[in-house]
C-alpha cells in the first residue's frame, strides 16, 4: 500500500484554505458585531445579550435552509467527477429559486413573530425589545444570504472555493467597517444607532457577498439563471437530501437554542458571557470546517469517479490537518486565555463567568475537528439520511440529557458545555465507525 494515489496536499488546500477564509467571514460578522455592541456605553450588558440571542437564532436559520448549499455541492461534484455537468444546468437556477422563495416565506413569519420567538428564550424587558429591533433589520438579509449559499455551492460542488473566498472578504471588510460608523456615528455627520447600526452593517455586507457571488457566478460558471418549467429529475433527490439535512441542522440548533434559553434564564450575565463562548466556539467551527468543505468537494468528485482508494487516503489527510489546526488555536487562545474575553466585554462578571468555562471550549477542539471533517465527508457521498440520524441521536440521547441532569446538580454554564462535548463525542465516533465499515473494504 506504499504506493497508494492519494489526493495531494496542494489539491486539497487549493479548496480547503479559501473555504477556510470564506467560512470564517460569516462568524467573523458575529463576533465583530458583539465586540463592538459590547462594548457601547449605553446598556451594554443588555445589547450583548440581545445579540447573541439573535445571532444563534438568525444562525439556526440560516443553518437549516442553507442546506441546499450542501445538497448542491454534493450534486455538482459527483456529476463534475463523472464528466457529466451538462446534466445538473437546468437544476441550477431551479434550486437558487427555490432558496429565494424559501427565504421570503421564513422572513415573513419570524419578523410577525419576533416577540414570541425571543420570549421562548427567556428573553423579557429590555433584552426583548433589543432582540426585536436589532433581528427585524437583520433578517432583511435572509434572500441574499440564502441565494449566496446557493451559489457557493456550486462554487465548491465545481472544486474552487476561492470565488466564495473572495466574496466573503468583501463582505466582512464592509460589516468590520460599517459596524463602527454606524454603531458609534460620526459626530456632525452619522447619528449613532447603538444596536440596530450593527444590523444595518450585516445587511450591507450579506449584498456585498451575493452581488461578487452573481459576477463569478455568471463570468466563471457553466451555468446560468434561465428557469425551465420542466422539473430538472435531480431536483427530487436535491430536495430529499437538503430535508434530511434539514431535520439534521434542526436538531442542532434545538441544541443551540436549549443552551442558549439556560443560560438566558440564569441572568443576564450568563447570557452574554454564553453569546462569547459561542461566537467564539463558531468561530472555531468555522474556521476547522474548511477542510470539511474540501472533503465535501473532494470526496463528491471522487464518488463520482468512483475512486475508493483515494477517498479512504482523503478522509485519513484532512482529519490529521484538522485536528492539527484545532491545535494551534487552542495553543493561542491559551495563551491569551484571559485577554479574549476583555475583547468582547468589560464587564467583571461577565469575564469571570466567561473564563471560568471557556477551557471546555477549547478542550473540544480535537473532537470537533473529528466530527466536522467526516461531515462534510459524508455530505459530499450524499449521506444524508445517516447524518441525519446521527444529529438526532447525539441531541436528544446525549446532550439533552447531559445539559438536564448537570443543570439539576447547579453547574449552569457548565451544565450547557459538558452537555455540548457529549454531543461532539457522539457525533464524531458515529461517523467514523460508519466511513470506516463502508468504505475501508472498497479501498482495499
């Protein structure tokens, strides 16, 4: 097996460090918001809050509905693998249609029901009334956001994540900017908007993205945006793998939403110290994933062609540079352990709390990198339904339970990372288990 074709580490970073970039644009968006919202001088405790309650709900969202994205990529890059593009041109502007009318139909009810929403997080008086304004202006963004990922898909699924890299950048660099006139103002010249300045930054920004996403997609792609009424026969399966995902990124975020409810009713302290921790926990996920993408366009592709010997090699390649990334990063924020915190928050309760768990964090760093590489793995052979199953399973027989039962024993933040590093560790064995019975015997 000395001689085994593998997929080299050039191929394989030519996709996963412009995905890596790309995919940290959207938490960087996040994290730039409630660093600067935290640190504002009017009710910043409470701003803080509000929007990391919205920024978990808004990422729910978009989690779901975005699975499209998955769904496309794992299309386009089994047919790119078996030279058989021309057969997935009329599904493409099928599938972005299908993203935009989704995104209308979701902003409409959630912005009618916006108070209800973050009442079920605990949410009540000042908090709320934050979480109203800032998530009513927020979710004008769901169309662009929704027909971007749709886009970035393709992008991936036809192996070149640089395009959705170059348009993430210009995205955050718009937010990073805005985010500071608009929050702060300009005396004389911008009256400063406190919370609903951010909102209005990230909706520039998400236009940003979807305009550079639109110009590469029509200068550098095969396909086009001409709608056929005669249904694409792909566009079936598309649909009952981006359900199964959908069921899948439901049950995560009941995951995101349980902790985040918690901690909403433990204090506001806790709330914002657990909208830290996870921006900051995303951030990570995000940044990891981008070697998860390059196993979602690569292992397609090699699927596609049929080559187990190098889709077994891919999955050992991408694990190790990711758990060696994961690595790094827990290094770094080890060593700045206690400053991070004081980025995003002055408060001194707020820190305490927040230093008191953020270990947990990166202590799962390794594990999570486990778990996101052989997802995306899994996304891009179309293994929808086992993902799926593995996301029930995980939520609803190992971190509920953890977060119920360390809840009753008073651990409270704690209570909500232990029940998340349970989650991690069943997700990550499942699917290594699963990739290992499948396809180590095809490779040999």
């Amino acid at each position: 097996m000395a001689n085994t074709p593998k997929v080299s580490f050039q191929e394989i970073n030519k996709i996963a460090i412009p995905a890596i970039i790309a995919g940290i644009a959207e938490p960087l968006i996040s994290l730039t918001d409630i660093a600067v919202i935290g640190n504002v001088e009017k009710n910043s405790v409470e701003a803080l809050a509000a929007a990391g309650i919205v920024g978990s709900f808004l990422s729910a969202i978009i989690w779901i509905v975005a699975q499209t994205k998955t769904a496309i990529s794992a299309i386009v890059s089994q047919h790119f693998g078996a030279n058989r593009i021309h057969a997935v041109k009329t599904l493409i502007p099928q599938a972005i249609f299908f993203n935009l009318l989704l995104s209308f139909a979701i902003y409409g009810i959630t912005a009618f029901f916006a108070e209800s929403i973050f009442s079920a997080y605990n949410a009540e008086g000042l908090i709320l009334d934050y979480t109203e304004e800032y998530y009513t202006i927020r979710a004008v963004g769901y169309p662009l956001t929704l027909v971007t990922f749709a886009i970035f898909g393709i992008f991936r699924g036809l192996q070149n994540t640089l395009w959705a890299m170059k348009a993430s950048l210009a995205g955050a660099v718009v937010n990073v900017s805005l985010d500071y006139l608009l929050v702060y103002g300009i005396e004389g010249f911008i009256p400063p908007m406190h919370l609903a300045g951010a909102a209005y930054a990230s909706v520039a920004a998400q236009a940003t993205m979807l305009v550079i996403a639109l110009y590469f997609f029509f200068k550098k792609t095969p396909f086009h945006l001409k709608l056929s009424f005669n249904i694409n026969p792909r566009m079936k399966p598309l649909l009952l793998m981006a359900a199964n995902l959908f069921i899948r990124t439901a049950a995560l975020n009941f995951a995101i939403y349980l902790a985040n409810a918690y901690a909403t009713d433990y204090g506001k302290s806790y709330i914002a110290a657990q909208s830290i921790l996870m921006n900051i926990w995303l951030f990570f996920s995000f940044f990891i994933d981008g070697y998860a993408n390059a196993g979602n366009a690569i292992g397609g592709k090699l699927l596609g062609a049929k080559d187990y010997v190098r889709l077994w090699n891919l999955s050992k390649d991408i694990s190790k540079y990711a758990v060696y990334i994961a690595l790094i990063l827990m290094a770094i924020c080890g060593i700045f352990y206690t400053q991070i915190g004081e980025i995003f928050n002055k408060d001194a309760v707020v820190l305490s709390l927040f230093s008191s768990v953020f270990w947990v964090v990166l202590a799962m760093q390794p594990i999570n990198a486990i778990a996101f590489m052989f997802d995306g793995i899994f996304k891009g052979l179309g293994e929808a339904k086992y993902l799926r199953n593995v996301l029930l399973i995980a939520t609803f027989l190992g971190f509920t339970p953890t977060l119920l039962i360390a809840d009753y024993f008073g651990l409270k933040l704690y209570a909500i990372w232990l029940g998340f590093f349970v989650w991690m560790l069943i997700r990550s064995s499942t699917l290594v288990i699963k990739f290992r019975r499948k396809y180590l015997q095809k490779e040999v």
